[in-house]
C-alpha cells in the first residue's frame, strides 16, 4: 500500500467561490445532494468479538475479475460509484476554472521535450526522452559518445494510443545488446505483459509473458529471461525462467509463504542472478551462478524472522547489508564464501545507532553507500583499499539518491541532489580523482528563482518526548503570524522516508501564498529503521500523535493555525488522514486522503485479498492475534468513524487497484456521511480506469493533483 505516485515528489514524469458553509456550489444555484448509500447490515464474529459492517456490500465478489476487466463490475455498485463521481463533480465545478489553471501551470513546469543523462554501457548510451505532447517517454540509445545515430528501442505513447491506461513497469536491453524487453500493465491492475524486441531486425517477438509481476531480468548471458508470475490473488509467488527468445516456461522457484514477496536482479558485477525473497521484517536470497544460468537456485542464508539483509559481490567478496546482531539501523558485513552462508559474514561498516545505511552500489573499484541521518542524506565512497570519503551538500534539508549505472568496471558514479527549493541536479562524479561534473538540471520552462523561497526544518515533540522533524517550504515573504493557509503532507509507515525533494507541483500552492510542510514522522525511516520500528505494529499510533504534534508545533509557531490547515496523505497515509480527522477533527480546514486504506479491519482480516498476508508484519494479523485485533479495531479509520463534525474531506481511488480496493474509500465516505454531525462536504472519486498510482500519462496525471489541490484551496475558503 506504499504508493505509487507520491503527491510529496514529482518524476521526469485565484480565489474560487464566497465563503460560508452555506455558500452554494455553484451561485444561484443550491448544494446538489450527496448519493444515498443503502446500509446492508453484515455482522462479522472474530475471536470472540463481534463488528456489523453496514456497508460491506460494496465489495464485489468478483473483484479479482474485476481488476483485470473493469466492465465486470456490479451493476448496483457501479452506479453507487458513479452517483459519487457525479456529486464530487457537481460541488467542485466552481473549481473548474481554477483546476485548469493549476494544470496549465504545473504543465508549464515541465520540459516536454525531456530527456535522460544517457547511461553508458559498452558501445551504447542508452536513454529516455519526451516528445511535445507526449505523455509516456521513448527509449532510445545511440553509439556511445556520440550525439547522432539513435535507434528507437520502446516507443510508449505509441503503444499507449487508444488505451485508457497504459504504464510500463521495466524495461532493459539484454547484455549482448540485441534485445530489449519491458512489462506494460494496460489496466493499473498491475498485472503485466513481457514482451520482446528483437533490435537487429527491429520485429517484436511473438512470445508474451502474461500475468507477470512488473519486474524482470535477462540472464548476463542474455540467452534467458527470468521472470515472476503473479497468481489469481495477485501475489508474486512463483520465478520462472523462460527463452529470451521464446520458448518453455521453466520453473526456477516457488514460494510457499504467501506473506512474502518475490524480485529479480543480477550481480553489479554479473557474477550471479540474485532471487529475492522478503516482508517488513524477514529476508531470504537466493543464487545461481551466471556461468550456469540453468542450475537450481541457492539459498545464502536462510530466512530468520526478524532478520534482513540484502547483499551484493564485490569482485573477491559478497558485500552484505544486514540488521543482524542487534544493528538496528543495519550494517555492512563481508564474506569470501562463494555462498556466503552467515557464519561466513564478518565486520566491514560498523552498525553506529542514528546513522541509517539504506543501500549501497557497487563498482570495481569502490564501494559507494547512501546514508541517512535525521532525515537529511550523504553517500559515502569506499576504495578498495579502505580509504573513505564524504558527498554531502549544506541545505537544511535535501535529497540526495544513487542512480544506478550500467557499468562495473568504472569510477564513475552518477547521483541526484535536490532540496524543496533547488530543481533536481544530475551529476557524476568520479570516485578517484572526486572531481564532480553537473550532467543536467532540471528545466523549469515557465521560470523558477530559488531565491523567492525558503527551505526551513522545524522540530516537534511528540507526546512521549520523540522529536518528529518538518519540512516547510514558502515564500520569503509569507507572514508568520497564523494568516498563511497550510498544507501538511504525511506518509509514516513501511519504512518509506518523506525525502525533502523538489515539487513542481507544490509551487502551485505556495505561489499563491500557501505553506507546504512535510512532517516526517515514525513508521518511515527518515531518522533510521529504528523511526520506522517505532511507529508500526504495537506503537503505529506514534504515527498519528506524531503528525498531530507536527500540526500543533506548526500552529504555535505561527506557520499555521488550528483550522486552517488541510492535510494531506496517499495510501497508507491515507490512512493517517483518516486517523487524524478522527483524533482531532478540529485541526483541519480540509482532507485529502488520496487512494487511503481505511478499512484495515476489515482487509487485514481477507486474505484473499493480494496484500494482507505479506502485510500481517507490518499490522499484525487479527485473525490470530486478539491483541492486534483490538488494537487495529482502535486505530482503524472505518471503524473509529464516530459523531463527531467533520471537516471537508476527499477520497480519491482507483477502480482496478489492487493494493487499496476500491471499496475502502467507498464504504468509509459512505460511513462519514452517515456519522457527520457538521454540515462539511464529504466527496469521493474514483478513477473507472486506473489503479493505485492514477492515471498513468504524465499530463493526465496532473489533472489529479489540480483536482486535489483545487478542493484544498475551495476548502479552506469556505471555512467550514
């Protein structure tokens, strides 16, 4: 449920209506009336306890069917769910002019005609670009070095035309260079189809890999394509090795835990193909030799709960990333096994408590590793020979990110530096000689002065005393003084760090005087996985007080004010949202909860459902477990749904999502109209055509986030 378009980041990819609850939609016109849902009492007995869901109807029965083929969707339910799109439509349609504008301007923040820094790999640069108008990208290369030459290797918005969704998960060339694959997903299902280009001829190969996971890999002898079957629940739970240019389907590993979920990927230096098996909270790898593609895989080290690890070979030696032993923001251990089992594992980087190690890249001849400390990243290069040094920038709050390279056998790595204000710099920079060349920044077509903002990082205390880091971004000249609308943007689960990026959509609403402020708070890692540990299972409800505090720390500092701020979060934290505007309805002028699982009961409860197994670590399984089933019954947004009055509030979805079915922001609007004791709108939109990420263009997209951001700004001037 992590999502897939974070609303806080971006990819390469005026005043609206008179205040007053009252105030009609439209002027002259009166407020349409929401869609009556019809309560359908279902009474649910577990361990013990007993729950009536009222509107447990709106899940269809068939719902696996239903996201691969939206038309199979009950006829009842669609015209319940196309009453609340109509209604949503009809008291935002003041917004629409409005919408439109904050569309034109994030659009007018986009390079259309953008392109990537190539990445070298032998006699190729390979890359993506843009065409004006284009809503998904080319991928291209051309002979290394040299500006002419390309040789179009995916074109997909050629693929994309007459398609209402189209999204391409990977895609990648094989090692010899004479073929390139990728997975497109034509529903948002997630459920992808492989297929294969032959670059000598320039045909398509007949084979098709279907129901595929969105993630493959050529064998480094680029005669196989290994690849995950995803099964009727959804669930990657199979790896199967296939011809790379057609053939048999060959089973090389199954799963039997259905809690776990499955990837692919090669050694950096191609020695062996690595198979990835892992949850929240327990991790096993898997190796097969690249010299024999074909052999049975082997397990590194076996899977203890608890324990993760990821690992990597390093010319001599397997580098192997672990919270083993007690290292609770991980560390680097080494082995010269040629199965590095973890009685061959010794000491490389020390665990140090605070210092997060959140990943590393390896290259011939250096080891570079990406750090992060109190919510703010570095990268850490490591020769061969044991000497170190530092990459770090001096903002008070930024990103930094590996971008991972094509290449081994070089001292060149490439990475991206970014902050709130500063658009996102492209550079290399070689590991020898620490010299730094600037490759690309990113292009701001309409303008953008970094001097006209601020960057600032707050503090909030938390009630149990944990400090929760904030990111605000403003104007220079915004008042401090309580008269500046705010938006607080949250997230806190999984791990998943808020990074302080760079936003061309956030300008949208801080030009117009706004102040958009991040709270990192526990259930991510920003401050380490030891911040992430504390707010999940026994202590999720840290993630909550914790953003309650950020707000409150925001109001007293005069950035914000109770009742004045809208806030703002997707998927899980979607689920803070609807946490937060049970605990204190009275902070906020406004809700977005975009794709929000809300009825977690309830879906932690199914375990038909593609994600509840693998997410039990994550919540606890209140099947089993009478105490996470009293605690998630606590915390749970449907469930905790009470009278009380209510703030404005927008649930976005998707039709075809597979992560937050669609019902769960259906039944829990439905539940909040019926509770409400406040005259506040309470909307919903689905998506008939997309799963959790929305739409999938670049543009249509952003049609989305104007849609938000519109309700944000109506909200707030209402003044409910």
């Amino acid at each position: 449920r992590q999502i897939a378009a974070c609303p806080a980041g971006d990819s390469l990819r005026r005043r609206t209506l008179e205040s007053g609850p009252r105030a009609s939609h439209v002027a002259g016109m009166s407020a349409p009336k929401p869609p009556a849902a019809r309560r359908d009492p279902k009474v649910i007995e577990q361990l013990g306890r007993t729950r009536t869901d009222d509107y447990a109807w709106m899940k269809d029965d068939n719902w696996r069917e239903v996201l691969r083929d939206p038309k199979v969707l009950r006829a009842d339910i669609r015209e319940h769910l196309e009453a609340e799109n109509a209604y949503t439509a009809a008291m935002l349609a003041g917004t629409e002019a409005l919408q439109a504008q904050l569309f034109a301007e994030m659009k007018g923040r986009i390079k259309e005609d953008d392109s990537s820094v190539p990445a070298p790999d032998g006699p190729w640069d390979y890359y993506v670009r843009y065409e004006v108008g284009a809503e998904h990208p080319l991928h291209a290369r051309r002979p290394r070095g040299q500006d002419g030459g390309e040789q179009v290797l995916l074109d997909e918005d050629a693929l994309s035309k007459g398609k209402t969704f189209f999204q391409v998960g990977a895609a990648g060339h094989s090692p010899d260079h004479k073929l390139y694959a990728w997975a497109a997903d034509e529903q948002g299902s997630e459920y992808y189809a492989i297929r294969v280009k032959d670059l000598e001829s320039g045909q398509t190969l007949d084979h098709v890999i279907d129901s595929a996971y969105g993630a493959f890999v050529f064998s480094p002898d680029s005669q196989w394509i290994f690849w995950i079957w995803r099964d009727e629940n959804a669930r990657p739970s199979k790896v199967f090795r296939r011809p790379a240019r057609g053939g048999e389907d060959v089973l090389v590993y199954e799963e039997a835990d259905e809690g776990m979920f499955l990837g692919v990927g090669v050694a950096s230096d191609r020695s062996h193909l690595i198979i990835h098996v892992g949850n929240q909270e327990t991790t096993e790898i898997s190796l097969i030799p690249a010299a024999d593609p074909t052999a049975a895989p082997v397990v590194a080290e076996p899977r203890r709960v608890g324990v993760k690890y990821d690992l990597d070979h390093w010319s001599d030696r397997w580098v192997i990333r672990t919270n083993d032993d007690g290292a609770v923001d991980f560390k680097l251990m080494q082995s010269a096994a040629a199965v590095p089992s973890r009685a061959s594992w010794t000491d490389f980087v020390p665990h140090e408590p605070g210092r997060y190690i959140t990943g590393f890249a390896a290259y011939a001849g250096h080891l570079a590793r990406l750090e992060r400390v109190n919510a703010n990243d570095r990268i850490v290069v490591m020769a061969r020979g044991g000497e170190t040094h530092e990459i770090a920038f001096d903002e008070e709050a930024y990103a930094l990110s590996l971008e991972g390279g094509l290449e081994y056998e070089t001292s060149v790595l490439r990475f991206v530096y970014q902050s709130p204000t500063t658009p996102r710099q492209w550079f290399d920079y070689d590991m020898a000689s620490r010299a730094r060349t600037l490759r690309k920044t990113q292009e701001i077509p309409s303008g953008h002065d970094p001097a006209r903002y601020v960057a600032r990082r707050l503090h909030a205390t938390a009630p149990d005393g944990a400090e929760a880091p904030i990111t605000v971004l403003m104007l220079k000249d915004t008042p401090l003084d309580g008269s500046a609308p705010l938006l607080l943007y949250g997230y806190g689960s999984y791990g998943h760090a808020m990074e302080p990026a760079f936003s061309i959509r956030n300008l949208s609403l801080v030009d117009r005087g706004w102040i958009w402020a991040v709270a990192h708070i526990r259930g991510g890692s920003d401050k380490g996985w030891g911040w992430f540990l504390d707010g999940r299972k026994e202590k999720k409800t840290n993630t909550f007080t914790d953003f309650i505090a950020c707000a409150e720390h925001l109001s007293a500092s005069g950035y914000g004010k109770a009742g004045r701020m809208v806030a703002y979060g997707g998927s899980a934290g979607g689920m803070l949202m609807g946490a937060v505007v049970n605990l204190r309805p009275d902070l906020w002028s406004g809700i977005i909860a975009a794709v929000p699982f809300v009825d977690v009961l309830n879906t932690m409860s199914d375990t038909s459902l593609p994600l509840t197994p693998p997410e039990w670590p994550e919540w606890g399984n209140p099947l089993e477990d009478a105490g996470a089933y009293d605690r998630i019954a606590g915390y749970s947004p449907y469930d905790q749904v009470a009278a009380r009055p209510y703030p404005p509030i927008l649930a976005t979805g998707g039709l075809s999502d597979p992560r937050v079915t669609y019902w769960e922001p259906q039944k829990w609007v439905a539940k909040l109209r019926e509770k409400t004791t406040g005259e506040a709108p309470i909307l919903l939109k689905i998506n008939m055509e997309a799963g959790h990420g929305g739409a999938s263009g670049r543009f249509d997209f952003l049609k989305e986030i104007a849609l938000d951001y519109a309700f944000a700004i109506w909200a707030q001037e209402r003044g409910w």
